[in-house]
C-alpha cells in the first residue's frame, strides 16, 4: 500500500512539473505573438513623418499621438519583451531539465501515447 501511495505522489508531482513547462511554454508563445505585433506596428511606421499624427491603444484605451513618439516606443516594448522571453527561455529549459532528472531519478517512464 505504501508503494502504491509512493507511486501516485510520484506521478502528480510530474504531472506539475509538466504543467509548469507546459504554462511557461505557453507564456513563450504569448509574448513571441506579442513581439510580431509589435514588430509589424514599428515597420509600418518606418519611414513615416515623424509628426504624423498615430493612433496606439493604451490599456485598451485608444490615444492620439505622433509616430515620432509611438514607433521608439514599440522598439522599446520590442527590446523588453525579447528579454523576458529570453529569461523564460531559460526557465523553461531548467523546468525541462528538472522534469527529466526527476524521472531518471524515479525511474518513471513516459509511454508514448496512442492515437
């Protein structure tokens, strides 16, 4: 009965640990949509007079200003989420990393799943 309970608390904390890299993962994602976005705004303005007139949403609110102020600071926004999408990175491998040395140290194998 003991193995048995070994057993199951050894299965749900590698079902958390594949939720942690799952939620990290997902997070990559995320901010790499994000950095597209961001990426396609600031070459469309490239260019562009810097007194025109550009309008950006602000917290889900739309403001007015001049591309000579929104296009530095979606390069800005640009260079901030390519670090943290860096930092999570490295999240990401080290969650993986642990994830792999806890099975080998468990001796648990992952069967592939069935279609």
């Amino acid at each position: 009965e003991d193995t048995r309970e070994r057993d199951q608390q050894l299965i749900q904390q590698l079902q958390r640990m594949r939720g942690d890299v799952s939620a990290v993962s997902e997070r990559i994602q995320s901010i790499e949509n994000e950095m597209e976005e961001h990426a396609m705004a600031a070459e469309a303005l490239e260019g562009l007079d810097e007194a025109r007139p550009c309008h950006r949403a602000v917290g889900g609110v739309l403001t007015e200003q001049t591309v000579g102020e929104v296009r530095p600071s979606l390069l800005k926004e640009l260079e901030m989420l390519g670090k943290a999408r860096d930092q999570l990175s490295e999240k990401l491998q080290g969650a993986e990393r642990d994830m792999l040395a806890f099975q080998e140290k468990n001796k648990i194998r992952v069967l592939p799943q069935r279609e």
